[in-house]
C-alpha cells in the first residue's frame, strides 16, 4: 500500500525504479512476448501425506493477528535466492486498476506463461485496504460434480469466493488475454515486489495506473479437490500474510 494509495505496497529501492521506468516506456503495451511454456508438474494434483497434514493444521483460524502496514520485498530479488527447498513454490501476481477487480496470475516462475489466470470478485482498492490490516485470506470454492462432468480443479470455470469470512460474489477463470500477457512480459525481471504500470487514460481515465503485487506462494496440495496457496515473504515479520484457497465441496 503506497502513500498514495494506488499500489499494494511501497518500495523505494534502486530496481525499483529502474522497473517503473522500463514501464513508463513501455504505455502501449505492444512489445512482443517471450514468455515461455511451463511445464507440466503444476498441473498435476498428486497429494502427499506430509502436505495434507500441513493443509489440514494451517486451516486453522488465527486467533488475534497482529496488524501491520504490509512492507514490499525487494523488486528484482533473484529467484534462485528463494529456491524452495520443496521445489514447489510458483509466482503469484496480484493486480488490477484502482477502481477495477483483482485478477489473479499464477506463474511457474516470471518467466513463463501464466498457467491460471482467475478474475477475483474484489477491487483493487478494497484488497489493498485488507492487506493493510495485515492479513488477507481468500477462499474460492466451487461444487463437486458427478464423476462423469468433473474436471481438474484449475479447469473448474467459476468460484464462489470469501475474503477473511466475507462472501464477495464469484471468481470467474479466463484464459490469459493480450493484456494480461503484455503485464506478464512487462514484469518479467520482477520475482518479487509491487508498484503502479501506466494504464490508458483514454479508457480509464486519470486514476488508470494498474497496481500490482507479487511474490512466491508456496503450493499444498490437499486432494484432488483442494489446494492452498500461502504467500512466502522474506520479511515475515512486518509482511502482510495473504492465503489463496481453492477448493471443492
């Protein structure tokens, strides 16, 4: 959450603004994307005891967080600095103009395409002023169908989603658009942190600037029909807690 208001967090650090300003000059948004395939293993949804147990014990409430103004991790941090000892962390990106929805963008890493992409039933503004308070939970549920209709449970097309106990309306599953993959490119040299892109002030008008936040988020997979996504910061202290639930019931 930056001074002003229009970014998820503030963050005055050299690369900083070395990326803002690859992102001032780059308004159109028509540079051509490298972004390559990911592979296969985020899709599979093996469980593993260990991680079940730890699905399970995380699910938990908690009781009284403390509430912290959330901080922003270094812009540019190299991912192999944060290498999960698992192997199963992805990238996660938050973003979405000021007065418009969140969407979602779960990477393998910053440099491949997007393999989930999911418009959240939330505004940008509104998460802002929830990490603010330090901890944001996000559930996104859907129902199970018969054997013989379902599907994968990144495949499923619509969720019902809460943030912190709160239904907010439902979360819709898009494949990645034109604009969602020039975002992706433009911040392709960014493994963790937040800022504002220039958005298209003749559609959006003046408050167009395109927030965003993004990070590691190490994955649990419960079952077929469950899985969590738990943001990692290296500041674990004064950071804002952020938990992604999906799940079928």
């Amino acid at each position: 959450m930056g001074e002003s208001g229009s970014t998820f967090s503030h963050n005055e650090s050299e690369s900083s603004t070395t990326s803002s300003e690859s992102h001032s000059n780059s308004t159109s948004r028509l540079q051509p994307i490298s972004l390559v395939q990911p592979s296969q293993k985020n899709q599979k949804d093996k469980p593993k005891v260990l991680r079940v147990f730890q699905s399970v014990f995380r699910a938990f409430p908690i009781i009284n967080p403390k509430c912290k103004f959330p901080t922003c991790p270094a812009v540019g941090v190299s991912t192999e600095t944060h290498k999960s000892s698992t192997g199963n962390r992805v990238t996660g990106t938050l973003f979405g103009f000021h007065k418009g929805k969140v969407s979602l963008a779960l990477q393998e890493n910053p440099k491949c395409l997007p393999w989930l992409v999911i418009e959240l039933a939330l505004q940008t503004n509104v998460l802002q002023k929830e990490l603010s308070a330090g901890m944001v939970r996000i559930v996104l549920e859907c129902e199970k169908q018969t054997e013989k209709e379902k599907i994968k449970l990144f495949d499923e097309p619509l969720w019902t989603m809460y943030c912190n106990g709160k239904k907010t309306g439902y979360g819709v599953k898009r494949e990645a658009t034109e604009d969602d993959l020039s975002i992706m490119e433009l911040l392709k040299a960014v493994s963790m942190g937040a800022g504002v892109l220039p958005g298209n002030t003749e559609t959006e008008g003046p408050d167009g600037e395109l927030a965003y936040m993004r990070a590691f988020f190490e994955r649990v997979v419960g079952s077929k029909d469950s899985q969590t996504f738990y943001m990692v910061s290296p500041d674990a202290k004064n950071g804002p807690e952020l938990s992604i639930f999906l799940v079928r019931i």
